[in-house]
C-alpha cells in the first residue's frame, strides 16, 4: 500500500519553516549561543513527531488502477465520436473518495466554437427519476410520505376509467412502475406550472385511461408515474419541485450546476444533436414543467460525479445528512424483475451494478455504478443517437481490463432499416404512379387519343372504391391517429423523439394518398382513338 501527503501535511510543511526560524532566533539573555542549538534540535523532533502521526491518506491501489485505464477510455470516446459525428460528450469516473477523473470532448454545437469541459450541461432525460426517487425516499424518512399507501390520499382528484383499480395504486407503485398505467402516457402536452392547473389537466388526461394490469403486478415503464411523484412532493412540501430539489437535493451533494431545464439556455450549455436523413443537425425542445421529474434534469460531469461518490460513500459509512443509508439500499433493491433486468426505485438493477440511461430528442446520457467495485462512471453526449450506449459498455469492458469491442458504422447506420423500408415503399407507390399514368399523359400529348369517364361496374366499386378505401382509411388512421396515441403525443407531428420516422410516414401517407387516388381514377377512364382522314 502507498500513501499520498494529504492537505494537513502540505499545511504544516509550509508553516514549520516559519515557526523553524523563529524558535532558531529565540535569544533568551546572553545564553542563546548555548541555547540555540538546543532548541533547533529539539523542534526538529517535534517536527519529525507530530508529521508521522498526522493522518496521512491512502493511496487506493484500485484508484490507481483506474487512472490507468484513463488513456484507453480516451481514446475510446473520441474514436466514436469521429467516426458517428457526435459533436460533445463528457465523462466522469468516481470513486467514494470523490472525482477520479473527469473530461468533456468536442463542442458544444456542431458548428459552434466552444468547447465541452467537465462542467459543461447536458439534459439527461429519465436519469432525472433516480434523483425524484431519492426526494421522495428524503420525504419518506422526514414522515411526510408513506410509500404503501394509495396516491390519492396525496392526489384526491386521482382516477382512470376503472376507479376500483386505481384507487390501488400506491406511492411504491409509481416508484417501481408496477401502478399499471400504460407506457404511452406522458405529461409532454400539460401546460403552466401551478400544481392546480397541472393537477386538472392530469385528472382529465387520466378519466378515459385503462390500467394495462393490476397495481403492483407488472411491470410497465411510464413517464408519467415520476409525473406524479413530483405532483405528490409538491403537495406535501407546498413547494414548487424544483426549489425543494435544489434546496434538499441538490445543494446539500454539492451539485451547484443541476437544476432543471425549464426556460432559455443557461451558459456553457450543450445544444442537442439529431440525425435528420443521415445529417447532424441542432434539434431543440422545451420540455413541459409537469415532466420535470421524469426527464427534466440538466446536470455535468463533475455533478455526476459527486452524486456518484454520495451513492458509494453513503452505502458503505452509514448515513448521510441528505438520505438514510438504509432509505438508499432500499432504492437499490430490485424488487420486480423484467427478463434478465431488476427494478428498484428508478434504477435498473443487474448482478454487478445499480444503472439509468436517459435520453431526450438532442440527448444522450447513461450512468452505471458498480457497488462491489467501488466505482461508477457517467457519459453525457448532445446527440441522440444508440452508439452512445454501445460506448458505455466498452467503458465497462475497459475498467474491467476486457478490450472494448469495434463499433463499426455498417452496424449503427444514421438512417434506421425501417425508415430505409418506409422511404423505399413510399418511392415505390410513386414509381407506380407514374408508369399508371405516363403512357396516358404519352398518348393524350398526341392528339389522337381522347379520355372520358365510364360508368362504373360492380367490380370496379367493390375493388377500386371500397377495398381501395378501407386500405387507405387503415393506413392514414395508423400513421396519423395511432402512432401518436400509442406515443403519447397529441399529433404526428408533436412526435420530436424520431424526426425521420414522422417525415417518412408524413411521405408514405401522400404517397399511398395520390395512389389510391390514382387507382380508382384510372379504373374509371376509358380511351377513344381518333382515326385521321388520310385524303386531307
């Protein structure tokens, strides 16, 4: 085991020559020159005492170990973000110690100037929920919130359609997202922030939803279960969410740049980041007020990083003035599990490590600790894009002395497979289109072919009008209805998560749109050939 001179020891190695040189001049009448010499040695005992018994701190070996990796993960980051076009990441290993290292890479905007450091922010998505959970554990232990007992006893105006079932809904629930309200449910669309308008457009959005399953027994991810939460710490607090997170959260971890991102853009603030049909492109979003607690944080690498180190040091040394220590194994236990994936309250629970990803249209975050190693990392990045992820585990591989696996860009393309298949259906019904309609318009520039409308027969309304027309109903109620329902958006548009999946379905619709257009056009038209006098 090595051993680091602390703070104490380079203080008092800067005050002994001073004190040194004093006790050295000290002239007690004519006896200095006998008692000088005297007196300096036996400071210099003192001194050598009182430095060997002053604390010194440790070298952590596995500390050590870390920072050797710090090249390679380097290396790591900034190979991917040239080869996928990611204009800014930050990234943060920490230990219970505090910070181990922390860096930003790239910049802030694609085309910007300045450049992303540890303290650059980044929203990040549903990472927020880890942090709503923990406000509601800090309640939990203050006596202002009881986990097992209904929500309603905090939201009276709570209730879906069956009411019976709601009305079992607990404030565990919503943490472990086992209430049984649907996934497409969100708060994107609520306006204002007073707790009152906000509760009234919830109670309304909420009076036709169906339950997919009993409370408590499966699991099914929503936003708006960590919407709730945030309405329940408002009631209880009779503060808004954000001044009660930054008083009691935020604060007391010493994240002083974490705050939620509800108005204009703060200094050293990356911009997100899309693909938009294979370009990188700014994509802006203002998030609503009443989804704050589900995916309305901005926060920086070194912030994380402290986080990081409270979630280690407190588990391990006993309580901590923001969370009881037993309120935060409590919150990592995973008490439902979805396939090979453990649930705890907000987090994702595996063998080895407590873990939340989040993203938002422009935003990429993931952080993972690893309890039994004594470590934890978080990679923010201003784009949206998978590969994000994919660096996280070679990250993981890295720190555990595995080589990280090649990501190569055939096998995380700009443009997804399926908006490749959409664009390529849509071109197709255009192809159709325009073979249907090329040799009438051919024919009908030569003069000697005239075009009317015939009657229609029973087959032609059966086939052409009515199969044509229940096709064409299907496919616009399912680009333009069903899609956002099951998004939880109120329109097609309002769906920013997936910009080219809405342009190539807004694509496909007008393209089946003039085909079928076509078809029954086309089913109906009848040629006249006008034969010419040869004698003129």
């Amino acid at each position: 085991m090595t051993f680091c001179l602390n703070k104490t020891h380079l203080v008092f190695l800067c005050i002994f020559p001073v004190e040194f040189g004093l006790i050295g001049n000290i002239k007690l009448c004519n006896l200095h020159k006998v008692r000088e010499p005297i007196i300096r040695t036996f400071s210099i005992l003192i001194f050598a005492v009182l430095f060997c018994f002053l604390p010194f701190t440790k070298a952590n070996g596995a500390t050590n170990q870390l920072l050797d990796k710090v090249q390679q993960i380097d290396a790591e980051i900034q190979q991917n973000m040239q080869r996928f076009n990611i204009p800014g990441m930050a990234f943060v290993l920490a230990n219970e110690e505090g910070i181990v290292y922390a860096k930003g890479y790239g910049l802030n905007e694609f085309e910007g100037t300045q450049r992303v450091n540890s303290q650059t922010n980044f929203k990040i998505g549903s990472i927020s929920k880890v942090f709503t959970s923990l406000a509601i554990m800090q309640l939990r232990d203050q006596g202002l919130v009881e986990l097992d007992v209904p929500i309603k006893q905090y939201l009276p105006w709570f209730a879906t359609k069956d009411a019976s079932l709601s009305d079992r809904i607990t404030v565990r629930d919503l943490l472990h997202h086992t209430s049984g309200l649907p996934g497409r449910l969100n708060a994107h669309d609520v306006k204002g922030s007073d707790m009152n308008l906000v509760s009234s457009q919830l109670e309304h959005k909420l009076q036709n939803v169906r339950l997919v399953a009993s409370p408590g027994e499966t699991y099914e991810y929503t936003n708006m279960n960590y919407d709730l939460l945030q309405l329940i710490a408002e009631q209880v607090t009779n503060l808004p969410f954000p001044d009660y997170m930054s008083q009691k959260v935020f604060h007391p971890l010493g994240m002083s740049r974490t705050f939620f991102a509800t108005g204009n853009q703060s200094s050293n603030s990356a911009t997100g980041h899309r693909y938009i049909w294979g370009n990188i492109h700014p994509f802006y979003e203002k998030l609503s007020f009443a989804t704050l607690g589900s995916a309305g944080l901005s926060t920086n690498a070194e912030d994380l990083g402290k986080y990081i180190s409270f979630l280690l040091s407190s588990s391990s040394k006993g309580n901590n003035p923001v969370l009881h220590s037993a309120s935060l194994t409590e919150m990592q236990h995973a008490a439902i599990f979805d396939e090979s994936i453990g649930h705890g309250f907000g987090w994702d629970i595996t063998g080895n490590t407590i873990e939340k990803n989040g993203g938002l249209p422009g935003f990429s975050a993931n952080l993972i600790v690893f309890p039994g190693r004594n470590y934890g990392f978080a990679l923010l990045a201003n784009s949206k894009q998978n590969i994000t992820d994919e660096i996280n585990f070679n990250i993981s591989r890295i720190l555990e002395g595995r080589s990280p696996s090649y990501l190569s860009k055939q096998d995380y393309p700009s443009v997804s497979s399926e908006n490749k298949i959409i664009l390529g259906v849509s071109a197709l019904f255009t192809i159709i289109v325009l073979l249907m309609w090329l040799p009438t318009i051919v024919l009908g520039l030569s003069k000697k072919t005239r075009y009317s409308f015939k009657k229609p027969n029973l087959f032609i309304i059966l086939i052409c009008w009515v199969l044509n027309g229940l096709i064409l109903t299907g496919v616009l109620y399912y680009i333009f209805y069903l899609v956002p329902y099951e998004s939880g958006v109120p329109s097609l548009d309002r769906l920013t998560i997936a910009p080219d999946f809405v342009n190539g379905l807004i694509i496909l619709s007008v393209s089946y749109l003039t085909f079928s257009i076509s078809l029954v056009c086309k089913s109906l038209l009848q040629r006249t050939t006008t034969i010419s006098d040869s004698r003129k």
